[in-house]
DNA sequence: CAATAATTGCACTTCCATTGCAAGTATTAG
DNA sequence: CTAATACTTGCAATGGAAGTGCAATTATTG
C-alpha cells in the first residue's frame, strides 16, 4: 500500500499540501465530483489552484475526467492499476437522476461495440441513467 | 409521407417560416449539428429563436439532443417512429476524432448494459469515438 | 545563501446556454 | 371585420463553467 506521497512522487508530481488535500478529499468520495465540489470543500484556495491541480491530476493519470451528460465535467481517481493512457475508460459509469450523483462502476466494463464498415473505434463513452442502489431502496 | 407542415401540426407546434428552415436544414445534414451551426446557416435570424426553436423541437421529440463528448450540445432529427419519449437515444452515436462530426448511428442499437444488485437503468447514452468512413478514406 | 524552477492567487476572458421583456405576428371570438 | 388573445420573434442581459497571462509566493537545487 502507497501513501498518497509515494503514488505522487511515482508520478513525478510534487507534493504540497493542497495536492495532498485534494488527493484525499477525492479517495474519500465514492461518487465522481465536479469542481465546483472541491471548491466548496476548499473554500480558502483559489479556484484556479484547485482547477489546475485536478488537471494536472488527470494529466499523470492520477484522476480521469467523466462526461455524465449533466454538462459538468466530473473527475474520479483511477483504479489502482488503471490503464487511462492507453485505452481511455473501460469501465463503465452510472448516473443517478434521483441524487444526481455519478460513480464509477470499476468493476464493470464496456462491452465491445460493433461499428459499421469504415469506421474506425478508438474509444467509447458509455454512461448509464437511472436509479442508484442508494436511492432504489435496497 | 408526411410534409413537414403535417409533421409539425401532428405535433401541435404551429408552422412557421422560420420552423420550416430550420427543419428542413436538420433533414438535409446526415450529421448531428450544433446551435452554431445554425447559426451560421442563418444569419439573419436571432440566436435565440434558433434555440427555442431546436428546443421546441426537443421537447416534442421532432430532435433529440446528442451529448458527444465535445462539450457542445448537438442535435439530430428523429427518425420516423423513433420513440425519445419512452427510452432515449436507444441508437449510438459516433463521433470523429478527425473531421469533429458526429452521427446517429440508427441502425446500431445499444447492447443490453448489466448493472449492479440495486442499481435500475434507465437508460444508456453511449458515444464511439474514432475515425470516421469519410476519414477512414474507404 | 543565491539562483532557479514550480506552484499559487488574482484578474480577466471566452464560450455556450438560458431568461425577461417588449414588439411583432398569427389565431380566435364576438 | 375587428378586437382580444395567444404565440413567436428579437434584443439585451445574465449566469456558469472553463481556460489563460502574469505577478507573487514557495520550494528545490547548486
Ligand atoms: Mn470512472
Ligand atoms: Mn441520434
Ligand atoms: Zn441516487
Ligand atoms: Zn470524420
């Protein structure tokens, strides 16, 4: 197990202590957060600090950006192992129009998608809407 | 065949000069096109009655609206019997990473998506990403 | 400790989406 | 046919998210 220091530095990114915060609040959230979260979670910093730092998060592979439909770009952390940079989200991710919230489904992956002749498919974003375990009631 | 007078009053939405342009502009694209660029088809008239036309069209499911990734909302046309109002975008969407273009993939319909115990899908918005016939140069 | 490099904060910009209100146009009732 | 009413269009303004230039601050290196 790495501390967040060690996973930062592997990553060739300096550790400070905004860097650190945010990495943390980001582990402790299960669902995907918008800046606008992080920016009301860190009301002291600078919005510009928090956006670059979650850019150069998503740079090192260290976070990557999520597309939910609502407008807003979402960003999660990557799986232990997550391979962004070479095939771009494999798993899928799941929208809740009840709480609004978006979470990683890790675990399941994008099925392969069959495209029409001459059409070349370099990547797939797949979101699924509809009702979380949380708001389902189960 | 309906002409788009009948389609229009079938959906209880008056006919108008400029509702006829711009419908008939969307059924000439085979791609999915932006307010911009309908904007720049017509030049003449305001901005916002180009959105709130695109968007009586969406509520009356004349057009559905096609997040693809970009950050610019795109719209297409239905087709005849599409049913948005029950499930949307049951159909994928692919967008080129080369000519920027993104098309409704009709005939691709989107696989059955497993979710989680608990988790209730409603439905699956999913964007293919690549090169496409045209680019491919096939 | 001084020189250098990276990070942070502030101010400003751009772009798209959206709305209030008034003016114009079409529809309907008398 | 005319007046009342409803809908459409245009103008102006707003809001929100994303992105950038530059200076000040902080950390790293020699
Ligand atoms: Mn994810
Ligand atoms: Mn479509
Ligand atoms: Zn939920
Ligand atoms: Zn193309």
């Amino acid at each position: 197990m790495q501390t967040i220091e060690q996973v930062l530095e592997s990553k060739d990114i300096r550790v400070t202590a905004m860097r650190l915060l945010i990495y943390k609040f980001l582990a402790e959230k299960e669902v995907a957060v918008t800046l606008s979260d992080i920016e009301h979670a860190f009301v002291k910093a600078d919005r510009t600090t928090l956006y670059r730092t979650i850019k150069t998060f998503e740079e090192k592979d260290i976070v990557h950006q999520i597309d939910d439909g609502t407008g807003i770009t979402k960003y999660a952390l990557c799986e232990n192992g997550c391979n962004c940079e070479i095939e771009t989200d494999l798993h899928l991710h799941f929208h809740c129009n009840n709480c609004n919230e978006t979470i990683c489904l890790t675990e399941h992956k994008i099925p392969q998608i069959k495209v029409p002749e001459g059409f070349v498919s370099e990547n797939v974003n797949l979101v699924v809407k509809g009702i979380c375990d949380k708001c389902s009631g189960q």
